[in-house]
C-alpha cells in the first residue's frame, strides 16, 4: 500500500472535487500538475514529464509552470475545450502550522475566461445555459462573464437548434440538465462546445435582482447559468446585469440557418467575418461599438419608430463631416469600459487597468460638448443623456499614477498626497536611499577607492562592495566582512546597519500600505460599475451609428422609407458585400419591386448569372434598414418584415445522418411552418437533390401553399421552366429571369433581372467556362439535342400543371397491406413481351458490363430507351 506525503493528501482531497478540470496546484513559484493531470497535460502543452518520488517503486507522474506566465499554459488549456482549477496557498508560510492551508480560489472554463488573447475586443465571449421547457420549446440564457451583459430567449425546435443557436453566437460552453445533454452530446463533440453540469440553481433572493421581472418559465435557466457561474468565479457578480428580455415581435427574427446563408456575421466559405455584412459594416473604432454591432446584427428591429430613431441620428452624423471626424478621434482614445468594469467587479483589475478607465473617462465630456454643442437635434438629445462619471475620474486622478506598472505589487501605483501614511514611509525610503547614495561618496572619499560602491540584494540586504586588488591597501578595522566573491569582499559597517533597518522597514509598510489602499479603491469603485455600464451602452451606441454614416458616405447608401403595407420597391438595389469584393469592377443594379397584388417572384435563368445573389441583396438591404442605416439602392420603400427565412445553398448534415436534400426539406418545413404575411421568404432550386418531377411537384406545391395559405413576400428561384406557367394560376405571381445571351457560342452573363422567363439554362455552357474536356462538352450537346427533342415530345400540357389542393377532402378507403405491397416482379403466369423488348433484353444479357465505359454505357441505354419506345 503506498503512503502519501501530508501534502499529497492534501492535493488528492482537493482534486476529489474537481475532477472535470486539471488542477494547478500552488508550490512556491510553480503551478505544480500530478497523476494523471500531469500526463495528459504535459503532452497537451508540450512540457517536460517528471516524477515526484522518483526513487520508490510507484513514482508520482508530475510537470509544472511557473505562477508568473501560467495564463499562457490556461489560455491553451482552455482553448482546447478543457477546465483549469486554481489552487492557491491560503494562508501565510510563516504562520502555518504543518501543511499550508490551500483551496481553489477559481475554475476557468472555455465560457468564463476573462482574460487573454482568447478574447477578441470586438466579439462577446458567452456562456450559455439550456433546459427543455415543453415538448418543442427550450429555455436558452447567455451572459458575458467579461462585460457582464446578459440575456433570455425560447428557443422553438429540436436540440440541433439549440446547438445552431449557440455556434451562431460562437459560445464554447452550455450549462445544460443531465436530460438535455444526452440529446446535445453528438452534436456539442461535432461542434467543438463543452458541456458542463450543474444541479442547482441560485436562491431566490440573491437572484431576484438579475430575473425576477422575466417570464416565469425562463428564470429557472438563468438562475442556474448564475449558479454555475458564482461557483466557478468565486467572486462577486456585481457587474452582471439583470437578464435581458424583450418580446420576440419588437425584433426582425433571422434564424440561424438564415444567418448562415445570408453571410451577416461569419462567412461560408472561411468561417471568418470576411465577406460578411459585419464585415462592411464594421467601420467602429472601440471594442465596445464591435460587439454592439454585432448584436444589433443579430437583432434587427422591428419596431418603425425605434428604426427611425436610428436612421435620424446616422443622417445627422452623415451631413457633418467635421462632427463626425472629431467624434472619432475622441473615441479612439475611450477602452473597453464594460470588460474593465468586469475587472473592477472580479477583482483582477490592476493599475494599468483603472488608468485607462480614467484616460477613458476624460474623453466623455468632451464627447458630451461636441454632441450637445453640434447643432443638430438628436445628437444634442444623444450627448445630454450621457453620464460623464467625473466624480469616477476625479477619484481615479488622485489616487493612481500617470504611467502605473502592470503589477499592484511593485509599488508606484498610488498617487503621492493620497495617503499622509504612505507619503510618510515612501519619504523615510526615499530619503534613505540619497542617504546611500551620500555614504557611498563619503567611503570612496575615505578609502580612496573610486569603484568602491554600496548595493542591496534580497539575501544580505545593503553591503559596501570592495574589489580584492584594494584590499591590502585599506583600512578594514571599520568594516565587517559579509560576504566574500570571487573577485571582491562585501562588508557593513555599524552605520549602515543602523540605516538599513529604517530603510528597508519603511519600503516594505510602504508596498504593504499600497497594495492595501489599491484594494480598498477597487471595493470602493464597485458601486460605480452601473453607471460606468450605462456609459458604456451610450458610447457602443453612438460608436455603431458613426460607422452606419461612414459607410453611407463611403459606398453611396440610401435613406430607406418605412410604410405601414407589405409592398417591398427597390430600385437598382445591389449587394453591398459583393460589391465592396468587386472593388473597382462595376457591379449590376437590379430593381425587385413587390405589391400586394404581386408579391411573389419567380426567378429563373443560367447557373452563375446571380439569381442567389439577387436574392440575398434583398433581404440584406431588409437587415441593413432595420437595424438602422442606409441601404445600397437608389430608392428603398420597405414594409416592416417581421421575419426573413432563406434557403440557400447546398449543406448536409453528417452529424445527423441526414442528406443534402434532407436538410434542405428541413429548412424549408421551417420556414413555412413559422413564417407569417409580414415575412420575407427566399428560396434558392428547391427540389435539385431528388429526381426532376419529385423535385418540380415539391417546388409547385410549396409554391402555391405560400401563395394561398401564408401570404409572405417571397422570391422563388427555379432551373424548372415547367414552373413559369403557375404565372397564369398564382394571380399574385411574377416571372422575372437574370438575363444572359450567347455570342461567338460562349455565355456572357449580363447580370440583370427583366421580366418574364428565361428560355435557357446554359448548363453546357457553364461547364465550358469551367473549361470541362472538350470531349464531354460535345456529348453533352448531342446529349441535350436528344434529351429536349424527347421532352418536347412528352412534354404535359398546362391542365397537368393546374393548381391542386393541398389538403385531400375524402381520404382514400384504408388497403390491406398486400394492396399496399408493391411487387419487384411481375407475377403473371404468361408475361407478354414484345419483339423489341426481347430484343433489349438479349441486348442486356449479352453485354459485357465490367467492361463497358461510363459513356458507352449511357449511349446504349439511350439507344435501348427509343427500342422500348419504338424510336428506332
């Protein structure tokens, strides 16, 4: 049986209650890993394995790092989707008795880390909770450890939206119920997002302040996601904010899967923001106004008069050029005041960290004058409302350095006249030391020495340092020998002595007091965290609309006007993503007008002539005006869209074993299922993953159910030409094509919606641009001659494309199940074949299969076909 040290105990029983994260154990200067701690992190972080003990049979597996850059080691820890516990010592050496006491002072998790480079200014890092509140709904709640902003939703669905949900918003950890996380655990492995566990939920009291004016069935989830939050910290969670909720109808809902599509804040191809809306946008010069733009992106408004308070305030900062320019230069001297209020309320903050709080809060009234004083009404409204926090600064002014060090411990953090006692210790330290500086000159004057030098060290303290070739020629009945070095001796003399107690008694109250005093002014700025909070959210605010007025100026936007109707009118609208790519190439306007007697539209014409892209410009423009700025188009007359659903490109879904077209119908259940009149609906060759007339009967019947049963503003684009003649049955239909024309026998695409349908679809020309083997290509169109010459043959008449209903008045009479049985074979005793078809069949039994070629195989099936046909 092994026997442990005292201390080893001590590590084993700490460890019993962490044993989801690796313990960082706390010796002397080292973070110190054991057993299996050791092994798996040594390999994760490319550090030496050793072992404790190293001389009895069962050695203890054991690496360390040093405390002073151990953040490194946590942040990779953390990065990887693994927890890091911090054990500290908790009492002092000096008066332990035995082992010193040690505890876990924190747990960081890939959603609570605060600190690092894996944080990005710009971007809110959350953590998330989820529980099922009813048979299709899900209570979700966030928060930013960090900033302290917060928030509650439902979320409508399965788990797999619950999981689309969190990457949106890029959150790497979920508090979940032991119930929810075997239904998300597949999905969380695939998506990279720690799930973690917590059973219990915080009081009532303590958490009534941050839930108690939610709907009921959302503060269990909230007060959990605090629970697990104040259990991980261990610290105050004063600058957490109340959870935010607004009614769903005040905000343009995007799902997820629309978000995606549509390219708002991450990109498709990179996963990135290039390419992105965000990333046009994103003209903000503080960390603040970037994470506000992307939650504004998220959650576009959808109230008229909250849009048009927006737009107001971007057309007063577009016409004043100075105003703006001004503006900018203030804001880029203001930090991240809502992540340094975190600090303040964890109590990491240093004095580095409430210098730039102060430099920050100088810029404020200054930014209130040239609000107030600008001339223009809702900017003056905008700078009355801001709290320019000068008692905070004036606090900050007279108690912190101009240029403090990065650590509290070094002293020089507190502001001389501050403290009577702490000017009091740094004078006996300071005028000690030119005492120092006086006894140095006065021995080299004595001994004649002129490199003779008095210093300090940690060990001896102060010495008088005489190199060894002065020796024999001094007088040394003054001196005591202290220490002696290869090359020198080190002495002190009783007047030395005498002065380095004073001095070194003074330096050490002197940091003693200071760190003290720093201490108490973090406690005492922590009542001030909300109104630094409330200043923050004005700044982040007036930060975004400077950078919609930027980018107006910039790419020639339009004020767009809002009506009470569902008409949608853009004229020569474009895709400001695509356009900004482009860069000096000349992008194609398009118009796409929408009534309500037509505000359906199908869209046909070539792969590559930018039906998707038509498609997306509309409903970014949507976003771009309700959450504020101007959009890319001449003119813009929208209605308030309460939604906007697309179904965009081509995504299976391995995780769930569910296809391409799989996924597709998935999508689109969705979005007919929850859309309403006041939505805009886009969807992009429904039916391309399923043979032709499967694919065509599913696009018609979605069709038409839009068009009788939901209403919605819709955009419909189609490769089936079949489809164009529901414009004569779908009286609020419209048939418009992205026009292309052929010359020389090539493709030019000329980019521009006409209406009426298009006659071609040019796959064979695009697979030339795509510069296919020439050999393929010119099958292809022997191919195709063939393929429409038969169609045209059997092409069904419009009565076979009439509008039917959807729903079955009279269900058929129930069959047995052989009725329903469908039979492989023929089961007639005497099969009647015909000449030809026996011929096809001889045909089939002789051919050598294993060595037929793709396209002779496809030849002779053809040939085979008009035999049956009798097309001989």
């Amino acid at each position: 049986m092994t026997t442990y040290t005292p201390m080893m105990q001590q590590y084993m029983l700490v460890k019993q209650d962490y044993k989801d994260a690796f313990l960082f154990y706390r010796l002397g200067d080292f973070y110190e890993l054991f057993f299996d701690d050791a092994i798996n992190a040594s390999q994760l972080l490319e550090i030496t394995l050793t072992a404790r003990a190293g001389n009895t049979d069962n050695p203890i597996p054991m690496c360390g790092v040093p405390h002073h850059s151990a953040q490194g080691y946590i942040e990779t820890l953390v990065a990887k989707g693994y927890k890091v516990a911090i054990c500290e010592q908790t009492e002092d050496p000096k008066h332990a008795k035995g082992v010193v006491k040690r505890e876990v002072v924190q747990v960081i998790t890939p959603g609570t880390i605060t600190e690092g480079k894996a944080l990005d200014g710009k971007s809110n890092h959350f953590i998330a909770a989820a529980e099922s509140i009813g048979e299709t709904e899900i209570a979700f709640a966030y928060l930013d450890v960090s900033t302290g902003e917060s928030n509650c939703s439902i979320i409508e669905g399965s788990a797999k939206q619950l999981i689309q949900q969190v990457q949106s918003y890029a959150i790497k950890e979920v508090i979940v119920t032991e119930q929810l996380q075997l239904l998300l655990a597949e999905y969380a492995e695939a998506g990279g997002i720690v799930l973690s566990l917590e059973t219990e939920e915080m009081e009532g009291v303590r958490a009534a302040q941050y839930v108690n004016h939610l709907p009921a069935n959302l503060q269990g989830v909230a007060k959990r996601l605090l629970q697990y939050v104040e259990r991980t910290q261990m610290r105050s969670l004063s600058h957490i904010q109340p959870f935010n909720y607004t009614e769903a109808n005040n905000f343009l809902r995007i799902d997820t899967n629309s978000k995606r599509n549509l390219e708002l804040i991450q990109s498709i191809r990179s996963g990135d923001s290039k390419g992105t809306l965000l990333w046009l946008l994103d003209e903000t010069v503080t960390a603040m106004g970037g994470r506000k733009l992307k939650q504004w992106l998220h959650q576009p408004l959808a109230n008229k008069k909250a849009i048009e308070s927006r737009q107001s305030i971007v057309t007063e900062l577009l016409e004043d050029f100075f105003l703006r320019d001004e503006l900018t230069g203030l804001l880029k001297n203001v930090y991240d005041l809502e992540r340094l209020a975190g600090r303040v309320a964890f109590g990491s903050v240093g004095g580095r960290d409430l210098a730039q709080l102060r430099e920050s809060l100088r810029q404020v009234p200054k930014i209130q004058e040239k609000l107030i004083n600008s001339g223009h009404e809702k900017c003056s409204i905008l700078g009355q409302k801001l709290d320019v926090c000068d008692d905070v600064e004036q606090l900050l002014a007279e108690a912190i350095t101009d240029h403090p060090p990065i650590s509290i411990k070094e002293g020089d953090v507190i502001r001389d006249g501050y403290n009577k006692q702490l000017d009091e210790y740094r004078d006996a330290s300071r005028n000690g030391k030119d005492w120092i500086a006086q006894l140095e000159q006065k021995e080299r004057e004595i001994t004649g020495i002129k490199n003779l030098k008095i210093g300090y060290n940690r060990v001896f303290g102060y010495y008088i340092e005489i190199t060894k070739s002065h020796l024999n020629n001094t007088d040394l009945s003054r001196f005591e020998r202290k220490q002696t070095l290869a090359n020198a001796e080190r002495f002190i003399t009783e007047e030395l002595k005498e002065k380095e107690a004073l001095i070194l008694n003074a330096e050490e109250q002197s940091l003693a007091l200071e760190y003290n005093l720093f201490v108490a002014l973090r406690d005492r700025l922590k009542v001030f965290i909300p109104r630094v909070q409330a200043l923050a959210a004005e700044i982040s605010e007036l930060d975004v609309l400077m950078s919609f007025a930027a980018v107006t100026d910039k790419y020639r936007f339009t004020k767009p006007e809002f009506h009470e109707g569902r008409g949608l009118r853009i004229i020569e609208g474009r895709h400001p993503v695509v356009e900004k790519m482009l860069n000096k190439q000349s992008y194609v306007p398009n118009d796409c007008i929408l009534t309500d007697d037509k505000n359906m539209m199908l869209i046909t014409g070539p792969n590559m002539s930018g039906k998707s892209t038509y498609m997306r410009q509309v409903a970014l423009i949507v976003v771009l005006a309700q959450i504020g700025c101007y959009v890319p188009a001449d003119e813009a007359i929208l209605p308030i869209t309460d939604q906007i659903f697309t179904r965009i490109g081509a995504a299976d879904d391995l995780v769930a074993g569910q296809s391409t077209f799989m996924v597709e119908m998935l999508e689109s259940q969705h979005a007919i299922t929850h859309a309403t009149k006041n939505s805009l609906l886009l969807f992009d060759e429904i039916g391309r993953g399923t043979s032709t007339y499967d694919g065509m009967s599913l696009a018609q019947a979605m069709m038409e159910y839009i068009h009788e049963e939901i209403g919605a503003n819709t955009l419909f684009s189609t490769h089936y030409h079949e489809l164009t003649d529901l414009e004569n049955e779908l009286v609020r239909l419209q048939n418009v094509h992205v026009s292309a024309t052929e010359q020389d026998g090539r493709v030019v695409f000329l980019h521009k919606v006409k209406k009426g349908a298009a006659d071609k679809s040019y796959g064979v020309h695009v697979a030339e641009l795509a510069e296919m083997p020439e050999a393929i290509l010119q099958r292809a169109r022997i191919l195709l001659e063939q393929f429409e010459a038969t169609h045209t043959a059997e092409k069904p008449s419009k009565s076979d494309l009439k509008h039917t209903p959807a729903v079955v008045e009279q269900p058929p009479e129930k069959q047995t199940d052989e009725e329903l049985q469908l039979s492989l074979f023929s089961i007639s005793e005497e099969p009647a074949i015909a000449p030809e078809q026996q011929e096809v069949l001889d045909a089939l039994t002789k051919l050598n299969v294993m060595g037929t070629t793709p396209m002779q195989a496809m030849t002779l099936l053809y040939e085979l076909q008009q035999k049956l046909l009798g097309n001989k």
